[in-house]
C-alpha cells in the first residue's frame, strides 16, 4: 500500500534508532497507545501505521502524516 505524504515532509522512512525516538514521544503525548500498537519490524511498516491510526481514530494517510509531523 502508497501512502501518500506531503511533499514538504520528505518521505517517510523508518530505522530502528529514529522509530524509538518517535515511539517515545508517542507514547508521551498519546497515553491510550500500548507498546503492541507500537511494536515495529522492518518491512511492516503498513501495519505499524494501520495500528497507530486505528488507536488515534485516524485513517491511515492521516496517521502517517502525524507521526512525520509530529515526531519527526
């Protein structure tokens, strides 16, 4: 699945070290999100979003654009 990201945001890229970055300020500003919904494996990253999305009551597009907002 393509998730679009605004172009001004770069694209969306993922590693170990960034992903524990931003899921600790997730888990700061979004206490409702558990560490299953934040569980991250390379080359999963389409479920990784979905389950944050859901958890936010965002669709997917709008959960990508969050995290690379707002934890980036």
């Amino acid at each position: 699945m393509e998730i679009n990201v605004p172009k001004a945001a770069g694209p969306f890229e993922m590693t170990g070290s960034c992903w524990d970055i931003r899921k600790e300020e997730l888990k700061i500003k979004h206490s409702e999100l558990t560490d299953a919904d934040l569980d991250f494996e390379f080359g999963k990253e389409d479920e990784l979003l979905s389950r944050i999305a859901t958890a936010l009551n965002k669709n997917l597009e709008e959960g990508c654009r969050y995290i690379v907002y707002h934890c980036g």
